[in-house]
C-alpha cells in the first residue's frame, strides 16, 4: 500500500514539472485620489487583449448548449414521494430521486434532468427522511426536460 502511494507521490510531481508555470499576475495599477490629476505618463497602459484567437474545440459546445437551452414549454407538478417509504431507510432519497426521474419521464417523453435544488432539496434532512411531496417546475426544452425546484 504504502509503495502505490509513493509512486502516486512521484507521478504527480513528474506531472507538474512537465506542465508549464503561469505568468505572475502584474501589481494591481493604484487609482489616482479623487480631485488629483496624475499625468497620462504615469499611468501605465494595459496591453489590448487579443479578440480574433479563438479555440475551435469550444465553439462547438457554446452552439449546442445555445440550441439546447431554447425552452419550449414550463409547467408546474407537485410529485408524490410515498413510494420511497417503502424502501429501506437507507436509501429513501436514492428512491425518490429516481421516483422525481420517472415522473418526468412519464410525462414529458425526454430524458429527464434533476436540477441541483431540487436534489438539496430531497436530501435536505438527510438519507433516511426525503419530503413526502415536492412542487417541481419541469423546463421542456427539444430534447430533454429538467426538473427545477417551484
């Protein structure tokens, strides 16, 4: 055991040697007080950004996330949860945030996406105790629905 992480130790640093240092971030320029005129040529001048260097790999993703994200249709449903309680007390959540997946599934037809409050919200007093209904409002988009807290 004690040798897999040594040489986990060593590979991680052979890795960071290999990966090329940032720049150092210049000083943060000091505003002149207000009421005070500081001459142009003590104000240092930021270098103009370059706009036209794109990487090709992201536009790809920001063209599907803007064709995706078109939302068709918003409703509001109020999901019963009672058959999580028929499972052990240990999994009560994992069950109903599968019941909360099948429900939109039933009803919309799209793959089913659970937004993070309404996971907070399942999870919010613990494993063993999920609410016994949530109010949901489901996003249609083209191809998927997502389950947004109401």
């Amino acid at each position: 055991m004690a040798e897999k992480k040594e040489e986990k130790k060593e590979k991680k640093a052979e890795e960071e040697k290999k990966k090329p240092k940032a720049e150092p971030k210049p000083a943060k320029e000091e505003k002149p007080k207000a009421g005070v005129s500081a001459p142009e040529a003590a104000t240092p001048q930021k270098p103009e950004a370059k706009k036209e260097e794109a990487k090709p790999t992201g536009e790809k993703k920001e063209e599907a996330d803007k064709e995706e994200k078109k939302i068709v249709k918003e409703s509001v449903h109020t999901i019963s949860l009672r058959k999580a309680f028929d499972h052990p007390r240990t999994s009560r959540v994992r069950y109903a945030a599968r019941e909360v997946r099948r429900y939109i599934k039933k009803h919309t037809r799209k793959e089913a996406f659970i937004d993070p409050s309404v996971n907070e919200a399942l999870w919010n007093k613990g494993i063993q105790s999920p609410p016994r209904r949530i109010k949901v409002k489901i996003q249609e988009e083209e191809k998927r629905a997502t389950a947004v807290l109401a």
